[in-house]
C-alpha cells in the first residue's frame, strides 16, 4: 500500500482524522512561528525575553511538539511586533 492510499484510508477513521488535523495545526503554528522569528532576527532566546515565555516552550512549538494557545501566540507575536490573528475556515 502506498503513502497516499494509507493517508487516504487513514482520514475515513475519525480518530484518525482527528490526529492528523491537530497534527496539521500544530505544523501550521510550527512553521508560522520560524517564520516571523526568522524575519525578525531573533533567536528563540531572545524572543523568549522578550516574550516572557520560555525558550523551551518556544523551541517545543517549532517542533510542532505543542499547540499554542492564543494567548502565547499573541504574546510571541506582540514580541516580535507582529499581530496574531486566527482564520477560521
């Protein structure tokens, strides 16, 4: 069976949906926050200062081990001079 046929097959389970959604989340918050932290020029040490929020929480998220809550990703953001908004679609 291939990747495709086996990813396929994977989201007609609901618990199996369920766990590549988050997973998907988790990869979108991952890679939004490297970006913004990129562009920015940070470290994850610096923006942990600057935050308030640990380096190992930061490093945990661009990981995609975690899901953020808003509230640290509106203080990751706001770090940064950014804005964190939500798309709900």
């Amino acid at each position: 069976m291939s990747f495709e046929q086996h990813f396929a097959k994977a989201k007609d389970d609901p618990i199996a949906r369920e766990e590549i959604e988050e997973e998907s989340r988790r990869l979108d918050a991952a890679v939004a926050l490297m970006r913004a932290r990129e562009e920015a020029g940070l470290s994850q040490e610096q923006l942990a200062s600057l935050s308030h929020i640990s380096r190992s929480t930061i490093n945990r998220i661009e990981k995609a081990r975690i899901s953020p809550s808003i509230r640290t990703l509106d203080a990751l953001a706001q770090a940064m001079g950014k804005r964190a908004s939500v798309i709900i679609s």
